[in-house]
C-alpha cells in the first residue's frame, strides 16, 4: 500500500515539474505558480526516491551496477571540472599578445589612464553592422582593463535618432561619454582614442609659451631643427602653444601653464630675468630650459642671466660638453641615456633609451637657496664626464680616454627638475563648509623648473629615437602637475610588410610549384620502384 502511494506521488512529482516548464514558456505571467509548482514537485520526487532506498541499495550491490556508478561519477567529475574551467575564465580573464609588435596591447599611457578612471566612460561605435569587427578588437582592449568602460555597437543606418542626437555625420565614428561630456573620433588606432580620451578626462586645456626672441627653437617649424613634431604631440595631450617675446610683452600671460625656453642661443635680456623670477615665486610658475652647450668651442659663450636664474632654482648649468665611451654610440659626444634612470617621477618605470645629440652636465646646484633642491632625473653612463677645455673637442680622436682635472666625473647629470611648495599664507578661521578637505583640492601647487643640457634632442631630426619624444612630454606633464599622463606614450604600428624583387618572386615559384612537388613526387616512385 505504501509502495501505491509513493508511486503515485512520484508520478504527481514529474507532473508538476513538467507542467511548470510548459507556464514557463506558454503562460510567462504566472510564472509565481510555476516556481511553486517546479519545487513542490521536486519534493515529491525526492521523497519517493528516499521510499525506495531498499530497492536501490540492492541495485548498487551488482557488478554492472558498481561500473555504471564509477562511470558516472567520472562523467559528473568531468563536467564539474569544465564548469569551474569556465567560471574561472569569465571571473579570471587573462589576454596574451604574441604578436612580434604587440599590436594588440595597450600602451602603458592607455592602461594608466583607464585604471585611473572612477565613472563609467561609454564608447559608442557609429557605423555600419559588417564594419563592426575593425573596432572589436581594440576596444575589447579598453574594456578588458577597465571595469568602468562600455562599448556599445550602433547601426547608424538603423538608428537614426540616436546617430542625430550625438551629431555623427561619418560612418566609423566613435562616441565617447563621460560624466555629461563627449568627444568624437573617426579612427580605430589606440593613439586617436587615448588621445580623445585624455580630452574627456581633462577638459581644461592648458598652454604652453615657447620664449622667443634668442634664437629658440621654433615650436612651428618643421625642418629637422624645428619642433613641429613636440608641437604635434603637445595637441594630443591637450596643450595649446604660441610664442612668447617677452621683450615685447613685458608679462606673461594669465593662461600660461608653462615657459619653454628651448636652446637659446642668446642670453635672456636684463629686463626679462625679473619678470621670469616673479612667474616663478609668486605665482608658482613653471619654467623647462633646454640650453644647448656652446656652439663655438674655441670662445664659448656662456649666458649669464639664463644660468643664475636655473641656479637661484638648484641647478648648475656648466659650461661643458658631455663626452661618453661606454660604446653605446659610435661618437664620443653623443651620450644616451639608459635605464635604469634616476629616481624620479618623470622618469618611474621609463625603460626607453634616449639619445642626446650634443649636451652640457646639468647637476644639482651645491649652493642653491634653503628648499630649491635639484634632483638629476637623465644621466649618462660611468664611462663618461663632462669635459670642460672645449677646444679639445674640435678633433675628437684626439681625446682623453679619461676625465683630466676638472672635468665633470661621470656618471653625468644631464637634466635636473625642482619642486618648490608654494607659499602657504595664513587663512582665518573658516566653518568646514567653507574649507573643504585637501583630499578634494587636487594637487597642492608648486613652482617646477626643468633645466636639461640639450634641445636637439627633442628637434624633428631625433625625435623618432625610442624614448626622445616621451621624455619631453612626460618632463611637460610633469611640470604641469599632470603626473596621471606620465607614461610610455602609444606608438603607431609598424609595418611590416615583406616586399620582394622580381628575382625573388621569381625564385620562391620555382621552390614551391617546381622544386618541392618534384621532391616529392620523386620520392614516391622510388618507394613504389622498390616495392616492385
């Protein structure tokens, strides 16, 4: 009678189970019910599977039944390991890139950023649904990094209220979204989107003033000697620029975020050293110097103004010309700079090698005001000095193969930056309302001055040599307090194309269509021969 019974609400149990999947599927608003229903027969099902412990106890005791158990275990034990495999892969996910040229990793700059945000940043792509795979790749590259990135794929042909509502007029345009701000870009490469991204992030342009007037380098020019190339890369990190002639102006503009005096040739005039010191301590200015050695080595000479001025700041600008036989180069006066660098900021997990055409030691000032310390952050290597009797330098197989008296010893300084707090003046008393907690005031603002040796270095001519152009632009960042974009910079892929002469192409048909299959075909009628 209980075995009837225990039957029956076997029976009732799948009956309410299937009956739960079908309202799942035909009736979706009773779902409630269905849920009752699905568990209340699962219930009924294990109690009559617990009313027939006898019988499968008496099941398992056969030989065939054992091995069915074993193998099921084993199938049960496989797929739990598949399921843990793919849980892990969704929760843990990990990307390698074995591509010679990296080209489907981000840049250090890229992740540092991405890493940095703190709300969410919404990448739309506007374009036709075949052409959505461009884009794939390289944004599943920002998501996978970022928690906070979205990527949505919009057809613009099918969604044409959205398309107008962001003004995209351009198939391929990628819309980002971040905090009520926009920005836009028609371009898949890492360097246009980091580019667009570090415009959202910091919406605040700031300005650059190259000095003028002392035979500077000139941020517009695009001859070798010319910046053109730091004026290129100054817009892609948000920098506007113009020149300064302060002769004329007598002042520098309310919206100058930096000085670069870049290779003068020229002292600075009486009356611009006053107002360049007043920038720099009273209104926590910020001032980069590239001063180039002296271009007549018979009768340097030197600047005067300029170098009191690095000096009242920590840093000594000698008047020498750096000399390096650590055979890294294959003439003497054209010392690179290697990793591992100085400990500092501007140079925190640089391991780029930068070439300096011609420079002068650049070394911390020994007796500079109390507070305005220098600290070299480019140096060259042991094997090298800063060689003070210039007119030496003329025929250079004729030098020393050590530093005589008074020349710089090497390892040489050849760019030193300074930090100066800014003046903190006494504040009343204030309600915390009115005063809010430093935490939320940014960075604390500083007077930064950067003097380096050489400004060929960062001219059109050099400018591709490995880690020339990221050093310039993490120095500006970090003149500028904008430490969040000092990083290796992304690079534009390379090509790699093999491109063959008529002679080669010529040879790899007959390697491949005439000689291998011959080989080959060689080979199997001889194997036959031998057989016969």
């Amino acid at each position: 009678m209980i075995k009837r019974i225990f039957g029956v609400l076997s029976y009732v149990g799948m009956l309410l189970v299937f009956g739960a999947l079908a309202v799942r599927f035909l009736k979706p608003e009773w779902d409630q019910y269905a849920i009752y229903a699905a568990w209340s027969g699962l219930a009924l099902v294990v109690l009559y599977t617990i009313g027939q412990w006898r019988e499968i106890v008496a099941y398992f005791e056969q030989r065939n039944a054992r091995y069915g158990a074993i193998a099921s275990v084993g199938v049960v034990v496989f797929l739990g390991i598949l399921v843990a495999v793919n849980y892990l892969s969704t929760r843990r996910n990990t990307r390698w890139d074995l591509t010679a040229n990296k080209q489907y990793s981000l840049s250090e700059q890229t992740v540092k950023l991405l890493q940095g945000l703190k709300s969410p940043v919404k990448f739309m792509v506007f374009d036709q649904e075949a052409n959505f795979e461009r884009f794939r790749p390289r944004l599943q590259g920002y998501a996978y990094n970022s928690t906070q990135v979205q990527v949505e794929y919009i057809d613009a042909d099918r969604r044409p209220v959205q398309t107008k509502q962001y003004n995209v007029d351009t198939y391929g345009t990628v819309v980002m979204e971040y905090m009520g701000r926009v920005e836009r870009v028609t371009s898949d490469s890492e360097q246009d989107l980091t580019n667009a991204l570090i415009k959202l992030l910091n919406p605040q342009q700031r300005k650059a003033y190259f000095l003028s007037g002392h035979g500077e380098k000139d941020p517009a020019n695009s001859d070798r000697s010319g910046f053109s190339g730091i004026g290129d890369a100054l817009k892609r990190d948000n920098y506007q620029f113009d020149k300064l002639v302060l002769a004329q102006t007598n002042e520098i503009p309310a919206d100058a975020t930096m000085i670069v005096v870049a290779g003068p040739r020229t002292d600075l005039l009486e009356q611009e050293v006053p107002i360049l010191e007043e920038y720099l301590s009273k209104k926590t200015g910020k001032l980069l110097v590239m001063l180039d050695p002296s271009e007549d080595l018979k009768q340097p000479s030197p600047m005067p103004r300029l170098t009191a001025l690095l000096k009242e700041w920590g840093i000594d600008a000698t008047e020498s010309v750096v000399v390096d036989l650590s055979g890294r180069t294959q003439v003497a006066t054209v010392p690179v700079g290697a990793p591992p660098y100085p400990s500092h900021a501007i140079t925190q997990n640089f391991g780029l090698i930068t070439m300096f055409p011609l420079v002068r030691a650049m070394v911390p000032a020994k007796d500079a005001p109390q507070g305005h310390t220098g600290q070299s952050f480019v140096q060259t290597a042991p094997r090298s000095w800063g060689e003070t009797n210039l007119a030496s330098l003329e025929d250079p197989s004729k030098l020393a193969s050590e530093p005589e008296k008074g020349d710089v010893a090497g390892p040489v300084s050849i760019a030193v930056a300074t930090a100066v707090p800014a003046a903190s003046p006494e504040k009343p008393d204030a309600t915390p309302a009115s005063n809010p907690p430093e935490a939320d005031q940014g960075p604390k603002p500083e007077t930064r001055v950067v003097a380096i040796g050489d400004s060929d270095f960062a001219a059109n001519a050099y400018l591709g040599i490995e880690g020339n152009r990221d050093l310039f632009m993490n120095t500006v960042n970090w003149l500028s307090q904008q430490e969040g974009l000092i990083a290796i910079r992304p690079r534009e892929a390379a090509d790699r194309r093999i491109t063959l002469t008529a002679n080669t192409s010529v040879g790899m048909f007959w390697i491949t269509i005439v000689f291998i299959p011959a080989i080959v075909l060689g080979a199997g009628v001889f194997s036959w021969w031998r057989r016969r």
